[in-house]
C-alpha cells in the first residue's frame, strides 16, 4: 500500500466531507447569521466536540490504536478480538454514564464553558436546552471513533475518511427542512447534531461485520491489553488535543466579548479545519498504524524515515496553505458566508480571526504528525509535559492579546500556542534520538518558501479590490475563487518542478 496514494484517498474524502461542510455553514449562516442563537448552538455542539476529540479521536485513540496494532502484529486473531470485545464494552459503559451526567448538568456545563451567558437568561436558556439534546452525540461519535480506528489498523481508511460526510448531511437537512418546525429554528441544529451521531456509528458497523471484528458485550478490566489502554489515556487526555482545550478556554473569554465573537471564531476555525483535516488529521491517521508497526519490529531507522516523509510533506503542502489562507481570507469568507443574516461586518471580523489562525496553520498540522511520533511508542509523558507547557503559553497570550486584539486576539493565541507546542515536539524527538533528519532539509526548506512567496504575490496581484467580494453576485465571486485557487495551485507546484521538487519523490510504502 503506497502511502501517497492512500493520503490521496483520504485527503479526496476529507476534502469531500469539507466540502459538504462548508455547505452547511454557509446554509446555517444564510438561515440564522451570527447572533444569539448560533452562538447558543456553537456552544452546545463544542462540549460534545470537546470530549469526542479528548476522549475519542484524542486519548482513546491514541492510547487504542498502537496497542491494537501491537496485538494484531504479535498475538493473534483471538486475542486482538478480545481486546476489541472489551474495549468497546468498557467505552459503552463509560460513555452511557458520561451522558446521563451531562444531560443532567447542563446549567452547570454552559456556566463553566460560556459564563458570560449567565448575564443573558434568555441565551443561556437556550444554550442549555440545545446542549441536552446535543450531548448524546458523544455516545455515538465515540463509538465511531472506536470503529474507525480498528479499521484504519487494518488498512481501511476510505471508510472513517468518508464518515463526517453524513454529519454534515444530517446538518443541512436540520437546517433546510426541520427549522421551520422547531421553536426557535435554531434548534433543528441540534437535533441535526444527534442524528449525524447515529448515521455514522450505523455506517461503519457493516464493515467491520466484514472484517469479523463487530464488537461483542464482554465487559470486564482483567485483561492487561485494556489496562494498558487505561494508563495511556490519562495522561493523553491532555496530551493529544491541547488544542481543544485552548479553544474551549478561548470560548468562555469570547463569551464576555461583542456578541457575534463566538460564531467569527468558529467560522474562522472551520476553514482552518479545513487544510488541517485534508492535511494532519489524513497523515496522522495514515501514519500512526505504520509507526506502531516500525515500533513492534525494532525498525529505528524505518521509523525515523518515516517520520521525516510526513514532515517534509507536511511542509510542502501546509506552508502553502496557511499563506493562502491569509491571503484569500476576504474571498473565501464573503463567497461561503455572505448571505442573509450574515453581513459585511461579520465578514471583516470573520477575517481578523482567520489571518490570526493562519499564522498557526503550520504549527497546528505538525502536531498531528509529531505527537504521533510519541504514541507509536506507547509514550504519553513527553508529549503531556509539552502540552501542559503549551497551555499555560497559550492562556499568558490570552490576556496579553485580548485587549488590544479582541477575539483576534484569541485566534492568534492558539496558533502561536501550536506552534510552540510542534517546536518543542521536533526538539524532543531528535533529543531522545527517535528522529535523525534526513540530509537536503535546508535546501529544502527555501524552495518551499520561495515558492509560496511567489504564490503569494500572484494571487494578491490577481484577486482585485475588496468592494468587489462585498458586493459582487455569488456566481462572480465563486467563479473568481475557482480561478484563484487554480492559479495558486499552478504557480506554487510549477515553481517546486522548476526548483527540482516532484511528487514522486515522496512515494513511499506502508509498514507490512
């Protein structure tokens, strides 16, 4: 299995959920702007979000998939399905009462996340109401993340690649179809969050039926797999998704900020989890199965090899983004956004966050492919020393940034906050020795910044005045757009060709 082509694949059904995505937004934004209702639904869906990424895609995963992988290379079909049979047994039955609790604690969940909402009875009314109804997302999505990662262990990524396509479809037909029934409309959103749950657990469970790994009901910790899973994932908790935490954090400094400032935030942020989804999350899932592997056999140089492949990569295709991202940052947010409730002001103040985020994009998709660096080796402590590190940088920021910049201020915390915490990851590894980087990194390096400069400058020279984004008709604007992307993405990888670099360079086999 090569693993361009394979992140390809699951950048195409990344790039495919993305896109279904931003139709959603731009459907939420045209239909309820940015005041209080999204800000009450963005609140209510990032509690669940929070956890899904701390204790699914984050801890569990992380702490999961390497031990799996060391089961399925080592011990056998039985006692991987053991482990299968029990993990997800203890995961139903923890999530079931995690539920139950946040049903329950709601009022108490919203005060500690949004505490300006207190000061507003009739936002934080809502923002209670919406979150019942959202928390039992998180039942599901872990779930789904349990699946997907036994399927990316055994080599079936297309499958979790093409899952949050069906949240986002979920979405949209709460938005287009279910709104006009609920009271506000704006809790179709919420009920659109519990459906796209269950969509996804019921899309995968078919193929692992095929692969004979279904889960069975076999509670119990006595089995040293599961123990092991246990002691990896607390101090993971803080580990993998410190910048979930940064975010939640920035939420409740946004909650006593302009209202509007928690829906600029998120929109800037998914366009940002844009490239970092095609990007990070694609390589870092492609990559921890093959570390694991490397791992198990004693292969230091493979592993080191490896690391330095998704690095340079990284480099090549998320320098470039993030400087499209600044660049275009008018265009992108007017053509997607500009409709309905959502007007010029939210546009300008859409944009500050969106340049702030850029400025981190780089470090942000490192440390998907740097933490996983650690986690194949079954080492959660280096990485949770860092992480801890990271966010008391990060929250200094906060209150540095926050009076002069406002929620700009935030954006930039994080991105800074991310990139301190990829700088300190890459000194770790070459300290501890798990990384030797491979010989041409500086000649390298100014190729791929020689190229996005020049991309750069083109595309400023090539996107026009900003009055005419603000009040150009969409089909002008989506066909500007287009062309600019296409321009920038013939400039950028013809100067690399020019400059020596080629694509096949970077074909490389998964671990067998």
């Amino acid at each position: 299995m090569n693993l361009l082509h394979t992140l390809a694949k699951i950048s195409s059904l990344t790039l495919v959920s993305r896109i279904f995505g931003f139709v959603r937004d731009t459907i939420v934004a045209r239909t309820f702007g940015a005041g209080i209702y999204t800000d009450a639904f963005f609140i209510a869906l990032k509690i669940p979000n929070l956890l899904r990424r701390l204790f699914a895609e984050g801890a569990f995963s992380q702490a999961f998939v390497p031990i799996l992988a060391e089961y399925k290379n080592r011990r056998g079909q039985e006692e991987t399905r053991l482990l299968i049979d029990h993990a997800a047994s203890l995961l139903f039955l923890a999530l079931i009462i995690i539920t139950i609790l946040g049903i329950l604690a709601a009022p108490a969940i919203v005060w500690l996340s949004a505490p300006g909402f207190a000061d507003e009875p009739q936002k934080f009314a809502i923002t209670v109401r919406m979150l019942r109804i959202t928390f039992p997302y998180i039942l599901f999505i872990a779930l789904v993340s349990l699946a997907g990662g036994i399927l990316n262990t055994w080599s079936n990524f297309a499958v979790p690649a093409f899952t949050p396509v069906l949240f986002n479809l979920s979405l949209i037909a709460a938005a287009l179809l279910l709104a006009p029934y609920c009271h506000p409309p704006a809790m179709a959103l919420a009920w659109g969050v519990l459906l796209g749950g269950i969509l996804q657990l019921a899309w995968q469970l078919p193929f692992l039926r095929r692969l004979k790994l279904l889960p069975h009901w076999r509670p119990t910790r006595h089995d040293d797999g599961i123990r092991r899973i246990l002691r990896q994932m607390g101090p993971a908790i803080f580990g993998v998704s410190i910048s979930q935490i940064s975010l939640l954090i920035n939420t409740i400094f946004a909650s006593f900020l302009a209202t509007g400032s928690v829906s600029w935030l998120y929109y800037a942020d998914r366009l940002m989890e844009f490239p970092t989804g095609i990007l990070g999350v694609a390589l870092g899932t492609i990559l921890l199965p093959s570390l694991s592997k490397h791992y198990a056999d004693n292969d230091v140089v493979q592993y080191s090899e490896l690391l330095d492949w998704g690095l340079r990569l990284t480099l090549m295709l998320a320098l470039p983004a993030a400087v499209g991202l600044a660049v275009l940052a008018l265009p992108l947010i007017s053509t997607l956004f500009l409709y309905g409730h959502f007007k010029v002001y939210d546009v300008w103040m859409t944009r500050q966050a969106l340049v702030a985020y850029s400025i981190g994009l780089l470090g942000l998709i490192m440390v998907k492919i740097l933490a996983p660096g650690f986690y194949a080796r079954q080492n959660i402590k280096t990485p949770v020393k860092i992480a801890l590190m990271t966010l008391a940088a990060t929250q200094i920021m906060n209150l540095l940034f926050i009076a002069p910049l406002q929620h700009a201020g935030l954006a930039l915390a994080i991105g800074l906050g991310a990139c301190l915490n990829a700088g300190v990851l890459l000194w770790q590894l070459r300290r501890q020795r798990i990384y030797s980087p491979l010989p041409g990194w500086p000649a390298f390096m100014l190729k791929i910044i020689l190229a996005s400069n020049l991309m750069a400058w083109t595309l400023v020279a090539a996107s026009g005045h900003d009055s005419d984004w603000l009040t150009g008709h969409f089909s002008t604007r989506i066909l500007h757009l287009c062309l600019l992307l296409v321009l920038a993405v013939t400039v950028y990888f013809a100067s690399l060709r020019i400059m020596g670099i080629r694509v096949k360079t970077f074909l490389r086999h998964a671990a067998g």
